[in-house]
C-alpha cells in the first residue's frame, strides 16, 4: 500500500448531522467513512453518485466499545505471554545466555 501522506493528499473528513424536528436540542454528528477506501475521493463520489453513497455512517459508540476489546485482549494476551517467558527464564537463566562481562547475574 502506498504512502497515503507522501502519493496523496490526506482525505477529507465527512461528518453528517441529523435532528429530530420534534425534539429541539436533539442534534446528532456523525463521522462518515469511504465505503471504498482504495479510490480517492474524487472516485469514489463520482462513482457512488454523490458523497453520501461514498460513505456510510461509523457507528462511534460500538466502534469504540470493539477497538477497546480488541485492544485489552491483545494486550492481556501479550501480558500473559511476556510473564511466561520471564518466568521460565528466571527458572532457567541458561535460556538466555550472558556475555560474560556483563556481571549481571539473573537472580538477583
């Protein structure tokens, strides 16, 4: 995949509001995606017929609660997997060898 910041200009934000004529003061923002992310803008709009078919609607509040999973289970995972090879290294310091000048010494 290219450079998007060295063979391309940054692309354009969309974001798309909505109220509800009923409820005054009730006004949403939302942010809009490219539903084809490898065209450029210019492409994808003309296209899709219009920006609003070139985009759709990120739902933030999921999108959020999904990105924090993925995240904390990358994270717990590699915790877990960090603690057993520390472990297992400090059961056995011959896994890792020292230089011998170094004077550190594992047990300590």
């Amino acid at each position: 995949m290219r450079n998007t910041f060295v063979h391309r200009g940054r692309r354009t934000n969309f974001w798309a509001g909505s109220a509800d004529p009923g409820k005054p003061g009730d006004f949403s923002l939302s942010l809009r995606l490219p539903v084809s992310p490898d065209l450029t803008e210019v492409e994808a709009v003309v296209q899709a017929a219009g920006i609003m078919a070139a985009t759709f609607e990120a739902p933030a509040a999921e999108l959020l609660d999904a990105v924090t999973k993925s995240v904390g289970a990358y994270v717990a995972e590699a915790c877990r997997a960090l603690t057993k090879l520390w472990r297992d290294r400090r059961a056995d310091p011959s896994l890792i060898p020292q230089s011998p000048g170094s004077g550190s010494n594992p047990r300590d």
